[in-house]
C-alpha cells in the first residue's frame, strides 16, 4: 500500500508537467484566432430564399455557400471565412472589412447572367401594343445606351454557366477603358459563335446586329458586331468582351460575379455586424488589464487567506490560465469579446475548486489534530477526496449552461459558451492535479511540517470561527426568508411590468450604429443632429469617450450616410466604430432561441440535481436560480439597460454560478444527513433544518471566498472593459451576489420546507434472524 501512493504521485506530477509543457508550446507557436468583434471587420448572415424555379434546401444551401467563396476570394479579402449555419444561413466573415455596403452589393446578388439576340428597340419599356395583342412575350429591357429606349430580346442563347473566366482588364489601346473579357467553354462557346453569327448577318444600324448582355435582368451591355465578324461563323474561340465605362472596382466586381457563377436561389442579407479594428484593440487591452489586475487581486487574497496553500494555488491559477488558452488555440476556436469575458470570468471562477479543497483540509486537520501529531499529509488527502463530489456537480451545472450557449446561441456568443467551457474543464484539471501536486510537496518538506500555521490548513479561518461561536439558526426563519424572497421577485416583476426590457437590435430586429466623434457631443444635440437629418423617433445614446450610438427599426445605408454628415456639424470628425443590422425575422428567432435556451437550462438543471440528490433539494435548487434570473432581469429593467445577446451570455453564466453555489451548500447537508442516519433527532423538519444551519456555517467561507474571487474580476472587468463589457459585468456582479444570498436564504429553506411535506422513505432495518431459521448464529 505505501508503494502505490508514490507512485499516484508520481503520475499526477508527471501529468502536470507534460500539461504545463504542451499548453506553453501552444500559446507560443500557434497564434489565436480573433473574431471579428476583435480584430475589426465584418460578419454577413445571408439566407436563401426559394424561387420560382428552385427550392432553398441544404443542398440548394451548398451551392449557394460555393459560388459565394468564389466571389468572397475574388474581392480580395484576406482571410475571409465562409459557413453554413443550420439549413439556410450562410456566414461570411471578412475581416478589414469596414464598408460592407459594396461586399453585400457583390456577394448578395444572384448574378443570373444570360446572352439574348436583339430582335428590336421600342420607346416602350412594356412593349408595344401591336406586339401585346400579337401574343409577343420576348422581353422588353431598357436599353443602356439610350435612355428612353428599350430592346425587344428573344429568348437566352446561352447563360452564365458556360463561362469559363471572366477578368477585368483596362483597354489602352481600343480606348474603351475598363471592360470584362470572357472565356466560354465547350458547347458555350459554339453557341456564342452561333448568336454572334447570326447578328452578324443583319444590316449595320440594324438592332438585330446587336447581342444583349443581361445580369439579373438588366441589360449591362448589348455591343454591336463589327464588320470584321463574319456572318454565320461568328466569334470563334469561345471569347466574349463586356464594355459599358466601367470604374476599375465596377469591372472587377463584375468579374468576381461572372467567375463566380449565379446563385441557385436568391439570398437576404438578414444579419451585418461591422467592427472598427480600434473598439476591437480597446476591447482587447481593457479585458487584458481586468485580467491581470483581477488575477492579481484575486491571488493576493487567496494567499492572505490560505498562506502557502494559497500562493501555491495561484501558481495553479496561472497555470489555469495557460492550459485555457492553449486548449482554446489548439482547437482553433475564434476568440470573441463575450469569449475573451468568459475567459476573463472563469479565472475568478476558477479558484472554485482550491478553495472547496482548502476548506475541507481545514476541517480534517481540526478534526485530527489532537491524535495525528500535528500531520499535513492526510488532511490535504481527505480534502481533495471529500470536495471530489461537490467539484464535480458544481462544475457540472455550469457546463450544462455552458453547452447550452454553444448549442442555442449564435455569433459572439457561442465563443462565450465555448470559452467558459474551456475555462471550467481547465479548473478541475488545474486544482485537481497541479494544485494537488504542489500542495502534497509543500506539505513534506520538512520545514514547512514544522510551521503548520504556515499552510493555512491549521487556522480555521475569522468567519467560520465566528459562525461557529453564535451557532445561527438560520432555518427557524425559513417561511420569513421565503417571504422576503417572493418580495424581491413581486419587485422584480413590477420593474419588468413597469419600465419594460430595453431589447437590443438582435431581439427586436433593426440598425444600431456606434459612431466616434472628433469633439465631444451630448446626447442631447447628438439626438437634435439625428432628428435633422429625418430621424426623431431614433434612440441616441452617449457611450464610451465621446461616441454616440444611434438606433432605429429601419436605416438604408444612404439614410445612415445622412446620419453620419449630420453629426459632423457638431462633432467634427465622424467614424463608424460599429454598424449591426439585423433583420425582424432574424430578431424573433433570436428572441425564440432565448426563450428555449433559458427553459431548457432549467430542465437540464432539474434533471441533473435530481439525479444526484432528491428531487426536493432539486426543486429548491432551481426555484433559486428562476429567482436570481427574474432579480437580474427586473433589475436591468429597473436600469434601463438594453437587453441583447451579450446579457444573455451573462443571464445563463448566472444559471450555472446560481446552482454551482447551491450544490456546494447541499452537497454538504447531504453529508452530514448520511452521518446522523442513527440519531433520532435529526429526522424530521426541525433535524434536517438543524443539519442546514450546520452546513450554512461549514460552506458560508468557501462561498465568501469563491464569490470574492469572481467580484475582483467582474469589478475589473467593469470599471475598465468599456461600455462593451460593463453592461455584462454588471449583469454578472448582481448575479453573484444573488446567487450567494438566495443560496442560503431561498433555496435551504425551500429544500427544508419541500423535505418536511414530502420525506425520504426510511431504509428497513435489518433485524436478526431466528437461529432455527437461519441455520447459523449468523447476523444476516
């Protein structure tokens, strides 16, 4: 037996130091993958729509997602990035991008290109009446050069599918400036000689000379055959050449569509977010900075708190921190700002686990310490082994939540749920392996045997000492706990009722445009300026230093332009820092995806809790989270703070941090129920509110601890993550400390409430049977 705990050890270090090694290799070879939201650019949701002649499908959906990569490679977008989300959508990420207005004009249209002869010209763009009553159906096209003129054209010779290149190329020599020339392949190109013959044989002047280019339904260019085209043969080679005075952007744009082949079905834009590479870089510093002033903070007071144990914890943390961020790199996940808060989030989080570990090496060094001679060893074993079960449930309901914002949630949010759940899988592993392996050598050395004060294992600490000495009795107030909480919640509600929720754009569908501005503007001349430019209805806000953010339900990109110049009378120099528009059907999906994610965390919660304790203490668990959500919500209302998809992130963190703080508490009384089976007094209402009170005082200083370590970053995160990060820290700065406190005064009392009107059934006794019947004198 002594042999294989050398050799456990042994392992786990070995463990540990080839963790440290890979994670260290990773961060310094491979460089993280920044979302857009970061490094500045922007992100287009299209969805395919079905036609008269095809239908939007997946497969429809493929296609669509091809030709789209095609045209996106041929803008010249470095590093653009192309996806299918679900059967329909289609994200387009293009970073650098900061107008997206020539982007969606390029890679949204259908680009339905087909080559018609020329059967006449018209003054009628509808045709003319001799040709209606005639039962003539070609079809009538203005014609491009010459206004007020429009061309009959007979049915399409040939389509864009048969090109096989198209390039913008500057005619110097034939002084026609930039054109688009064309290479057909196959059958194409015979049949571009057949229509190029046959107007070739009609008189010059004649409009039958000419062949009619048309992109989705407009005529780009009709060119005339020259003289030297031979009548019958045609062009031969299979080249073609479009002229219409294009600018060089105009003919390579053209280019990129014709190259790029026709969209299957049509597409909508229904989702453009646009991000200035400078919000991204500030984003990116004041989360840095939270960081290391939040970790800093957060060790300084784990080691004021647990001395050596909790230097070496934060030695943990910071290798938390780099195995994190190497699984995140490795697994070439994009790092979002709601990420990069979540990453922020979970090294408070993180100190989760060393502390449940301390607090219960804490007690078994108390509980030994007369008859162990004053022995390190074992109590930090027992520690780890009695915090194993509560480690894992608490961090198992936070991962629930966690997997439900990757699997519901979209955009920048589901880099949240990714991260977050990196970051609590990378917790276990780093205080259930590098933070054991660090304390079981500390603790054999000599020197540090001989000070046990200096572990921090042989203090029990100010607060429980306190607790311990006035024995609260907590739960003889239960129904006046339960009461003060159905106050808070009728609070709540009212704000909800009252105020109403401020929904962002993703929500509710609409334009929301950040703008930085030169000289500083208030909002209420930002607001005159916007009113001016035919906008009174248009929310304008004051955010950050110096920006103004304006929102509508409707806003064309010329209509945003006249925002722009507007502001520019009283705010000089105007930029756009961030452009979002979503459209109404994707804002109520959004809110429909919301609704579903908060419904099913609740479920998963209530499944999961009572599987692993009764549904009673479930029941009770999740009346507490519901209770911390309607807080949060009815205080945002109260607040007017908008309601978007970055609150949301944070509303289903609070679902996970609410119930891991729950567990903890009942996983304790668990315990000590399954210690007092054989005493009489603890059964019934008043035993089991004995045993809550008991567990209140032995959990209350690893809630304290843990929630001091997530307030240090949130506060950080708040003070200094700008107005992109603040209404997120706020949300969860309130979430923690609800959750700390409906821990012990909403759910206990429900779970000692719920217990007494629904028992547990006793276990039989086993009683000795008679010898005669047994056979044996034996107990069975």
């Amino acid at each position: 037996m002594p042999s294989r705990a050398p050799s456990r050890r042994h392992w786990r270090a070995l463990l540990a130091l080839a963790a440290v090694a890979v994670s260290l290799f990773l961060a310094l070879t491979t460089p993280a993958r920044l979302g857009l939201d970061l490094r500045g650019g922007t992100q287009i949701v299209l969805e395919t729509k079905d036609s008269p002649t095809a239908r939007a499908d997946s497969a429809a959906t493929d296609r669509a997602l091809e030709v789209l990569r095609q045209r996106v490679d041929a803008l010249g977008v470095a590093e653009p990035s192309l996806s299918r989300s679900g059967e329909k959508r289609i994200v387009a990420e293009l970073p650098g991008v900061r107008d997206p207005k020539e982007a969606v004009e390029v890679i949204g249209r259908t680009a339905q290109l087909t080559f018609h002869p020329v059967l006449g010209t018209t003054q009628d763009p509808k045709g003319t009446p001799e040709a209606k009553a005639k039962g003539d159906r070609t079809r009538v096209l203005p014609d491009p050069d010459a206004p007020g003129q429009a061309l009959r054209l007979g049915p399409p010779a040939l389509t864009g599918e048969g090109v096989k290149d198209a390039e913008a190329v500057f005619d110097a020599q034939g002084g026609r400036g930039w054109t688009v020339d064309l290479a057909f392949r196959g059958a194409a190109a015979d049949a571009w000689a057949r229509i190029t013959g046959e107007a070739a044989c009609a008189a010059p002047g004649d409009p039958a000379r000419r062949v009619a280019i048309v992109l989705d339904g407009k005529v780009i260019s009709a060119p005339g055959m020259q003289q030297s085209v031979p009548c019958k043969t045609g062009i031969p080679g299979g080249n073609a050449q479009i002229t219409g005075g294009f600018s060089d952007a105009e003919a390579r744009d053209l280019a990129a569509l014709v190259k790029g082949g026709a969209l299957p079905v049509p597409v909508e834009v229904v989702e453009q977010r646009t991000v200035g590479p400078t919000l991204g870089a500030d984003a990116i510093k004041a989360s840095a900075t939270a960081a290391v002033i939040g970790l800093l903070c957060t060790g300084a007071f784990v080691i004021v708190v647990y001395r050596l144990l909790g230097a070496l914890a934060t030695v943990a943390l910071a290798a938390y921190g780099l195995l994190s961020y190497a699984v995140l790199v490795a697994l070439g996940a994009t790092l979002t700002l709601p990420g990069l808060a979540g990453f922020v989030l979970a090294i408070g989080m993180a100190v989760d686990a060393n502390v449940l570990v301390f607090e219960r090496a804490r007690e078994e060094y108390a509980r030994r310490a007369a008859r162990s001679g004053g022995d390190l060893r074992r109590p930090l074993r027992e520690g780890f082994g009695k915090a194993f079960s509560a480690i894992i449930d608490s961090n198992v309901t936070t991962l629930l939540a966690a997997g439900l914002l990757f699997f519901f949630a979209t955009g920048p949010v589901k880099g949240f749920g990714v991260t977050l759940s990196i970051g609590v899988l990378a917790s276990m592993v780093s205080a259930l392996v590098i933070t054991r392996v660090l304390a079981e050598w500390a603790v054999r050395r000599r020197s540090v045997r001989r000070r046990p004060a200096l572990t921090g294992m042989a203090s029990e600490g100010r607060v429980r000492r306190r607790l311990a000495r006035r024995e609260p009795r907590l739960m003889r107030h239960r129904r006046t706990w339960l009461g003060i909480g159905a106050g808070l919640l009728l609070f709540a509600v009212a704000g909800i009722g009252v105020r109403g929720l401020e929904f962002g754009v993703e929500f509710t569908g609409g334009r929301l445009v950040e703008y930085s501005t030169s000289r500083t503007v208030d909002a209420g001349t930002a607001r005159a300026a916007v009113a001016d430019a035919g906008f009174p209805r248009a929310v304008v806000q004051e955010s950050g230093d110096g920006g103004i953010t304006v929102r509508t339900e409707r806003l064309t990109d010329a209509e945003q332009d006249r925002i722009r110049a507007s502001l520019q009378k009283p705010g000089g120099t105007v930029e756009v820092e961030r452009d979002e528009k979503i459209g109404p059907s994707m804002g109520s999906e959004l809110r429909g995806k919301a609704l579903i994610a908060l419904g099913i965390a609740v479920a998963a919660q209530l499944v999961y809790l009572s599987i692993r304790f009764r549904w009673t203490f479930a029941t009770a668990a999740v009346l507490a989270m519901v209770q911390d959500v309607v807080l949060v919500v009815g205080l945002f209302a109260w607040l007017g703070k908008p309601v978007d998809s970055v609150f949301l992130a944070a509303l289903l963190t609070v679902v996970g941090y609410s119930v891991n703080d729950t567990v903890v508490l009942f996983d304790r009384v668990r315990e000590l129920r399954r210690g007092a089976k054989g005493d009489r007094a603890a059964r019934g209402p008043e035993g089991l509110a004995r045993l809550a009170d008991r567990a209140i005082v032995q959990t209350v200083p690893r809630t304290v601890n843990t929630g001091m370590g997530a307030l240090f970053v949130l506060a950080a995160l708040a003070v200094l993550g700008g107005d992109s990060l603040a209404d997120f820290s706020v949300a969860l700065l309130a979430g923690v400390l609800f959750g700390i406190a409906s821990t012990v005064f909403t759910a206990t009392p429900a779970a000692v409430l719920l217990e007494g009107r629904h028992p547990a059934p006793e276990a039989p006794v086993s009683r000795p049977r008679d010898k005669a019947r047994t056979g044996t004198g034996a107990v069975v």
